[in-house]
C-alpha cells in the first residue's frame, strides 16, 4: 500500500481509508491508481467477507479533484474547419 491509501483489514472485514485530509480525500489519478490497486485483489481474497472505504480527517472524500484537474492542460483535439460546429445552430441542427 501507498501513502495516498492506506488499508487494514479486523474479522475479516478490509478498510482503505483515502488519505489526503488536507484536499478532503479528493479523488485525483494517484489515489484513484492507488484505490484500484488495493481493491482489485480483495474481490478475490477468500479471507475478506465485506470492504469499508473511510477517509482520514474532517471527510470521507469531496469527489473528484478540480484543483488536479485544472492544472492538468489536454489541448482540443484538432479537427479540420469543415468538421467545426458553431455553436450559434440549435443542438437538434448539429
């Protein structure tokens, strides 16, 4: 396990816990990688009989994270001027 998720498991019972308190354990691709990565194994572990996601601090999770997100620059993907769709037509004409 790694920082961002950390897990114990008490009768039979496993617990990640998201641990980024100071974003409210707001999901961003490292934690979303690290939570995958420790609850893919425990859908085939015969010793785990149920999985409680927590979090550490004030929230369970606020959701995706915007701040990661926004930082995050993707450029448009680039299409010929023939293919551009104005955004002046009604939705039904496009």
């Amino acid at each position: 396990m790694g920082e961002l998720v950390r897990r114990t498991t008490v009768d039979r019972i496993a617990q990640p816990t998201l641990n980024r308190p100071d974003a409210y354990n707001a999901l961003d691709l490292p934690t979303a990688r690290e939570l995958s990565a420790t609850l893919l194994p425990l859908a085939t572990d015969a010793a785990v009989h149920g999985v409680v996601i927590t979090g550490t601090g004030k929230a369970f999770s606020a959701g995706g994270d915007i701040r990661r997100a926004m930082a995050v620059r993707i450029p448009a993907p680039s299409r010929p001027d023939s293919a551009a769709v104005s955004t002046n037509e009604p939705l039904d004409a496009v």
